[in-house]
C-alpha cells in the first residue's frame, strides 16, 4: 500500500486541532486501556489497518492479555473476558460507529447510560468521534501500518 498525503505533514494545524482532543481525552477521568480498546473497535469497524495495528501494540504495551486482544472484535462472544463497563463502552462504539445504520436506537443509550455518568459517556462518544475521523484520514490516505512499513 502506497500513502497517498501524509496528513499530518501538509496539514499540521488540522492534525493539532485533532490531537487536541486525543490530549483532552487522556486526562478526562476514562482509564486508558477503555478508550484504547474503543479505538482498536471502531478502528477494526472502520477497517483501518494503521489504527488496528497502533491501538493493538499499545493495549499490549499496556498488559491486555492476548487472549482478550483477539476477542475484541466478538466481545460479546467472550462471556465475562470482557468486564460489564467494557462490554458497554464496545456496544456503544459499535452503535455510535454505524450511526447511519443504527440511528443510536433508545435502547442503546439507556444501556449505556446504565454504566456510565453523563460526562463519562460524552467523553467516551468524543473518543469515538475522534477515532472516527483519524479512520477516515487513514483509510483515504493508505496509511500504511507500522507493521506492514518494516516488512
């Protein structure tokens, strides 16, 4: 895979303004291997292989078990591997991800907001969001993943 705009390079204001909110986010209150496994799930949605490869190294780095690492994608296969915060935290960015298929039914709030407080669950679709537009730019650009750029 051949980059098509390295991004951040031609447009470094932009990439501020985004990394803005990713510094916001490690100092909202939400554990960071929370939002690490909601970016490896939208990012696995989205098909980005930079993401998956990034997010996946840095739960690892962090102590995610293997075992749960290549569950995320059928969490809700995994019994209780998954605990019940993160369990909601990933239907939840499965539901917000798919919005236009989804519509974040009423249903998919209310479980959502069982488990998180109002300011945890804004900053939870804020990481979403985020993940969201950085799979855009990495899809659209053939970011290549680490992994694949020292093969």
């Amino acid at each position: 895979m051949k980059q098509r705009i390295d991004y951040a390079r031609v447009s470094p204001d932009g990439y501020k303004a985004f990394g803005g909110v990713y510094v916001y986010l490690q100092q909202c209150g939400l554990a960071k291997e929370l939002i690490d496994l909601v970016f490896l799930r939208v990012s696995q949605i989205n098909g980005c292989a930079y993401c998956i490869d990034m997010h996946s190294r840095d739960l690892v780095k962090q102590g995610l078990p293997v075992d749960k690492l290549v569950l995320v994608p059928v969490w809700h296969e995994a019994g209780n591997l998954f605990t019940a915060r993160e369990r909601a935290a990933l239907a939840w960015a499965e539901t917000v991800t798919r919005v236009a298929d989804t519509g974040v039914p009423d249903a998919d709030y209310a479980a959502a907001s069982a488990e998180f407080t109002d300011k945890e669950l804004t900053d939870l679709t804020y990481a979403i969001g985020l993940m969201n537009a950085f799979n855009r730019l990495g899809v659209t650009f053939r970011v290549p993943p680490a992994a694949a750029a020292r093969a």
